[in-house]
C-alpha cells in the first residue's frame, strides 16, 4: 500500500480538482439549483430527462422519496404507491427546504454530473486514508492527514448540500469554494510528506524574505479568489434579472468589490514578478515562479475578456479554475521551501 499511497494520492488530487472544474460549469451554465434536493435529484439516483417523469399521472408508480412538481411546488412521495384516477393529497408531503420548483434537463444533468464527480473524489480520498496505513511504522501524521482529508470531503459534501438548501446563499457559496481550496492543500501537504519519505527530493537554496513574499502571494490569491466568488453572485443575480441576451448591461454598474477585485489583480501581479525576479537573480531553484506568472496572465485575460466582450463562452469557467490551479501551485511551492536546502549568499 505504501508503494501505491503517492500514484493514489495523486489521483486523488487530479479528481479535486475536477470536482473544481465540473463546479465552475455549474456556475456557468446557471445549474445550481438543477438538482433540488440531495444527495437524489428530484428523488431519483438516476435524474429525470423530461418534466413529465415530475408530473403527476393516474395509474402511475411512484417510490418513497420520488418528488413530483404541482401547484409550483415540490412535493415528496411518502412511500411506494399507484396512483388512482384522481390527485391524492395525503399521499404526499411538501418540500420544505425551500420553495423553489423549476425542471431544466440540462440544469439537471450538468449538476448530477458535478456531484458524480464529487462522489469519484470522496471514494479516491477514502482509498488514498486507507492505502496511509502503509506509513504506520515509518510517519504516521501521514495516516491522520489522510483521513482528515476525507473528514472534509464529508464536510465539503454536506456544504454543498446548505448550498442547495439555500438555494445558492453567496456566504456557503464562497465557503464551499474556499474549503475546496483547503482540500487541495492537505492534499498537496499529504503528497510532499509522503514524496519525502519515498523519493529524493530537489534541493532549494533558502532565502527568509523569499519565503515569507511566497506566504503573501498565497494569501493574495486566496483574497482574490474570495472576491470573485462575490463579483460571480453579483453577475449570476444580474444575468437573472436582465436575462441572457442583456449581457452586455451586466457589468453597467457593478458592486465595488468588483473594483477591488480588479485593481487587486495588479497587486498580486506585481508580488509574483518580484518573487520571480528574485528567485531568477539568486538562483533558489523554484521554476515553478515562471508557471504562477503564466497562470496569472490567463487569469488576468479571462477577467478582462469577461468584462469587456460581454463574458465569452468558457471564460468564467477558465477563470475559476485557473484560480485553483494557481493557488495549489502558490502552495506547492511553499512546501518546497520547507525541504532540506543551502543557504544563499547574502550580498
């Protein structure tokens, strides 16, 4: 198992991070709510394809827990039964989490496929805790890293259940993409530690200042990306109201984090051109300095594409999960500067 943990472990990571990827699609197809209820989908494992399987019809077998859609409201089966010729109101309870009905096919499947991925995740994360008890003799905080890493894939899950509950609450919004951010870190720690024990590792040359500006930077991306996931529920309550074919009025009077978030960007811009620049003049050895600024520069375009050509096909998407990717490799290389390495010499 001990052989097996780092491959495990690094599909792990692969499959969070497309739970991010199948998330960001959600968000931009407007599919949050295409799944009501949870963890079925209008009381289906397998969802419906067309609004009539949510409608009531005589001589008809329902299940216990199948949902139905009447009088603009969900309303949940009690148990197993055949319909008769007419409505029964006492075999059915109202859905009380929230008060929103509606059925689009796409909606639908774009979400159960999100939580399929989710679910691929959680049993990757569980596989990746228990091939850990390969470490018991040599590094066990290896096994209690693991497993709370699927601690928090069963909070993450029970998050995104509140987000659907709340029917998309921008605050459990923006904790659930905050947490999935968590996960990929622990992840990423979880690898290193177990990559220290199973491989030689490259050697760094250490600088303090450096150290503590790859800290800064991390934290700068994690504000940005708390920010966006305001300025998106900002754009998703926009485009409701003023529906797709206004998406050009969208952005006409934006909140202000929307400006902070934009001017924020040159911020975080400047920060990782000098954490380049210095890592290039002393020679630290972090090549991965180069990769942060090239995902910088397509977060930068896709911000500027979505604000000034009216939000092109794919660009939230690439920007959310560009996000993401910037801020496990922000954190990757923190865990880099942490390993065994020389000194530099100070001028």
């Amino acid at each position: 198992m001990k052989r097996l943990f780092p491959k495990i472990t690094k599909i792990a990571l692969v499959l969070v991070y497309l739970v991010i990827v199948a998330g960001a699609l959600v968000r931009m197809t407007g599919s949050g709510m295409g799944c009501p209820d949870w963890p079925r989908c209008f009381g289906y494992y397998i969802p419906p394809t067309d609004i009539k399987e949510l409608m009531w019809a005589p001589n008809r077998e329902f299940k216990s827990g199948q949902v139905i859609i009447k009088d603009e409201k969900l309303w949940v089966a009690k148990e197993t039964f055949t319909t008769g010729t007419e409505y029964n109101a006492t075999n059915w309870d109202e859905y009380t989490k929230h008060d929103y009905a509606e059925f689009n096919p796409v909606h639908t499947w774009v979400e159960y496929v999100n939580r399929l991925v989710g679910a691929l995740a959680g049993l990757a994360v569980l596989a990746m805790a228990i091939a850990s008890f390969g470490f018991k003799k040599t590094k066990s905080s290896i096994i209690l890293l693991s497993w709370l890493a699927v601690f928090l894939m069963g909070f993450q899950a029970w998050l995104g259940a509140t987000v659907v509950y709340s029917v998309l609450n921008p605050v459990k919004i923006t904790i659930h993409m905050v947490a999935a951010l968590v996960i990929v870190a622990l992840i990423l720690y979880i690898l290193d530690k177990a990559k220290n024990l199973t491989h030689q590792q490259t050697i760094f040359k250490t600088d303090r200042f450096f150290k503590v500006l790859l800290w800064f930077s991390l934290l700068l991306t994690l504000i940005q990306v708390v920010l966006g996931t305001e300025v998106r529920q900002f754009v998703d309550e926009r485009i409701k109201m003023l529906g797709y074919e206004n998406l050009a009025l969208v952005m006409d009077e934006p909140i202000i984090n929307f400006y902070i978030h934009r001017s924020f960007s040159m911020v975080v811009l400047a920060v990782n051109i000098w954490l380049f620049i210095m890592n290039k003049q002393k020679g630290l050895g972090f090549a991965k300095t180069s990769w942060v600024l090239c995902l910088i520069l397509v977060e930068v375009a896709s911000g500027i594409a979505m604000y000034n050509f009216d939000f092109p096909f794919a660009s939230q998407s690439i920007h959310v999960v560009t996000a993401s990717i910037l801020f496990g490799i922000q954190f990757y290389m923190i865990l880099e500067s942490r390993r065994n390495h020389v000194p530099t010499i100070q001028s």
